[in-house]
C-alpha cells in the first residue's frame, strides 16, 4: 500500500507530498527573558548492582539502564508482582479484602517464625484478615504472609505462580519466570531490572490503593512491630515504595519511586552489594530523573491531526487523530529537537470506524525513534451514496498523491 508522510515539529506540521503547507496559529508572544544557555546532562550516576533501570512513570520510557534484560534472581523483589495479583483478583470481585485466611502448616513452615528468612509471625491454623496479610507482605515482606496469600487466592502457590506468570506475560514482562510468591530462591525463578520496573508501573497505575501500603513505615502484628525495609522512605518524603529484596545469590535489591509535582520516576537496582548501597542508588537514580529529564504532551488525545479526503465515504474527509495523549520524556534543552511524522494510506476508502487505527505517528529526537503511536479514525465514516460512490469511483482514475488537504496538528503545551 502507497504511504505518504507528514512531518511535525512541535510548533508547524509541513506536507512533504505535493506544495501543501499549514501552519499552527500564532501563538502569544512569550515574557521576554534572559538567554541562558541548557545545562549539559551529564552520564547517569555510578550505581551499585548487577543491573539497573531509571524509568519515567508518565510514559515508561527507560531513561537510563545497565543489564535492563539480564536474567537475576528476584529475592523479596518477587513481592510486588504477588501484590499486582492479589490486588488484580480483589478488583476481579474473585477475593476480597475482608476475607478471613487460614494460615496453612505450608505457609507456617516455609515462611513463618521458624525460618531465617523475614517473617510475619503468623501463627499455624490462625485467621487473618487479608487486609492485614497484605500489609505484613508489603512493609514486613512476611514470606508466610505472601504464601497464605497465594494459597487463598488460587489454592496453592504453585497455582497462584500459575497466576502470576499469566499476568506478567499480559504485562509485557517477557523475561520473568515465578515459582512462588515470597522470592524464596528457587530454580527457574527469576525476573529482569526491566521487567520490574514494567511491573512497578502497572501496579502504581492499576491499584493506587493497594500501591499506597509500600509507603507505610511500620506495622505491627501479633504484638510484634516491624518497621518497613525501604529505608529511603525516611530520607526522602517524595519517596512512596516500593519494594527491597535481599539473599545471598540476588544480592541487595530495591524497587523504588518518587513523586515531584506531576513528575514520577521509577528506580531498579538489583544485586547491590549492601542495604546502604541498594538506597543510595536507587536515590541517586531518582535524583536523576528528575533534575536531568522532564515531561512534555506533544497531542492531545481526539484532537484532529490530519483530514485527510475520504473516497467513496458519506463524507470527503476523515479527521485522524490520537485516542490518548502523547506524552514524551526528553533530556532538558532536547524539547525543540522532537520532530514527528504520519504516516498514513495515501488512498483511503470508506468505511471506517471510530477509533480504527489508519496510520502511524512517529516521534523521533536527532533521527532515533523515541515513540511510536497509532493514527486512529476521530468519527465513524460510512459509506456514501450509490452516485457519490460512483462519482468517486471515476474521479479515483485521476487521484494522484501529488495534493492532499491537511490541517495542522493542534500543539499542546508542555507539561512536566
């Protein structure tokens, strides 16, 4: 299929088929101020783990990695994807937060007081509100705790990695594999710095609510308070989660993320050599985030970026647009080298529905793709009439490529 392409800078949208030019309208001129030069940005911080990944919560761009895709063992890190299935079942009506949970002998045994690993304290063949298993999960990372949960909300834990495994596959983590839900080293059972900052993402995203526990600083239970691991939420009050993990093979691990105003970054450190090391590279990620790299709506989500004519249709045009905002994260200074092109069917023949994908949007920044994204029909386009058809029918004999109508892109302003 013939293709043409539009190019968009962020202030003008130029037609390269033909001579057609359009241009956004004036915009009110800016406050005059002093010309300062943008601050260089310099290399990510040195980070303390075998792998690592800086990702922007508004877009999930990953802004700055190390190993994003090698294969390391999760530890407790295997936690939050345990929340992201317990809190997926509760908003599937499948269990509830109020809902009594026996705490099993496998459960008592394998994560409870008796094992050196961390621990709940729950007690065998006690009952426990699921509410506060999640919370002993979360901030305690009880090992029984997880496993009660899992048994309660698919029957076992080996069904409830089952689970898992499913909704890591829906979420795009395409290199994690879980055999439990507590991290208890285990073969096959690993993850990627990237596949958990996807996951940190999806959670923060799908479950405010249930995300909200991570920033809770201590809870107690069975009259013994433990204080939660993440130690940077006492450094730093933009901190909110969200998970640390620790043993010998993973090394020390953290997932962590931050909220400046409007900002969210989202930081993975994995396999650092101590707990000190694991915050203050997870810190020094944050830091970098958000002092070096900012947020910009490019287009509005139902806006019209481009009419192009619509043969055979009830209509001779077809607005195109995007059905959600187009957010980009860039470096500081790079705002005004994003260009953008459309690539849309140079023929396009009715019908098409409302919300139908019809072409490409593509964002890139010094020729490197940065986002792609699909054009979608902003209105149903039905058929014409038989003689509107067939009028449209012969002048199709003489279409070329050479003039398209177009209206230029709506602008948006940045925001951060």
């Amino acid at each position: 299929m013939n293709f043409f392409r539009r190019t968009l800078t962020p202030f003008a949208a130029v037609l390269l088929v033909g001579v057609a030019v359009a241009q956004t309208p004036p915009r009110p001129s800016p406050v005059p101020r002093p010309v300062v030069p943008d601050a260089p940005v310099p290399p990510p911080p040195d980070v303390d783990g075998k792998s690592w990944v800086l990702m922007d919560y508004a877009t999930g761009q990953m802004l700055a990695s190390k190993e994003p895709d090698q294969r390391v063992e999760p530890a407790s890190i295997t936690k939050v994807m345990t929340d992201y299935v317990v809190s997926a079942e509760i908003a599937n009506g499948k269990i509830h937060m109020t809902d009594p949970v026996t705490i099993s002998e496998n459960a008592w045994r394998g994560g409870g007081a008796g094992t050196d690993g961390s621990t709940s304290f729950l007690k065998l063949n006690s009952q426990v509100p699921l509410k506060d298993l999640l919370y002993g999960m979360i901030i305690q990372s009880g090992n029984d705790a997880a496993i009660a949960l899992a048994e309660h909300t698919a029957g076992s834990e080996p069904a409830f990695a089952g689970l898992m495994n499913a909704y890591a596959k829906q979420l795009g983590m395409v290199n994690s594999n879980f055999e439990n839900a507590s991290g208890y080293p285990i073969a096959n059972h690993y993850t990627t710095a990237h596949d958990i900052a996807i996951l940190s993402r999806a959670l923060i995203h799908d479950f405010p609510e249930d995300y909200a526990i991570s920033a809770v600083k201590e809870f107690e239970w069975n009259g013994i308070k433990q204080h939660n691991r993440n130690t940077l939420l006492w450094r730093d009050p933009s901190v909110d989660g969200i998970k640390t993990g620790h043993t010998a093979a993973a090394g020390y691990c953290l997932a962590a993320s931050a909220k400046q105003g409007d900002a969210r970054m989202i930081a993975i450190v994995m396999g650092a050599s101590s707990e000190k090391a694991r915050a203050d590279s997870a810190m020094a990620l944050l830091n970098y985030g958000f002092r070096f790299y900012e947020t910009h709506k490019l287009y509005g989500a139902g806006k019209p970026l481009a009419t192009p004519r619509l043969w055979k249709g009830a209509a001779n045009q077809l607005p195109l647009g995007v059905a959600d905002d187009v957010l980009v994260t860039v470096k500081r200074g790079q705002y005004d080298q994003l260009k953008a092109t459309m690539d849309i069917p140079a023929t396009l023949i009715a019908p098409f529905s409302k919300g139908q994908q019809i072409g490409t949007l593509r964002i890139t920044l010094d020729g490197q793709p940065v986002q792609s994204v699909p054009l979608v029909a902003l209105a149903d386009a039905p058929q014409g009439g038989f003689f509107s058809r067939l009028w449209d029918s012969i002048l199709l004999w003489f279409h070329s490529d050479k003039k398209v109508d177009a209206q230029a892109p709506a602008k948006d302003a940045g925001a951060k």
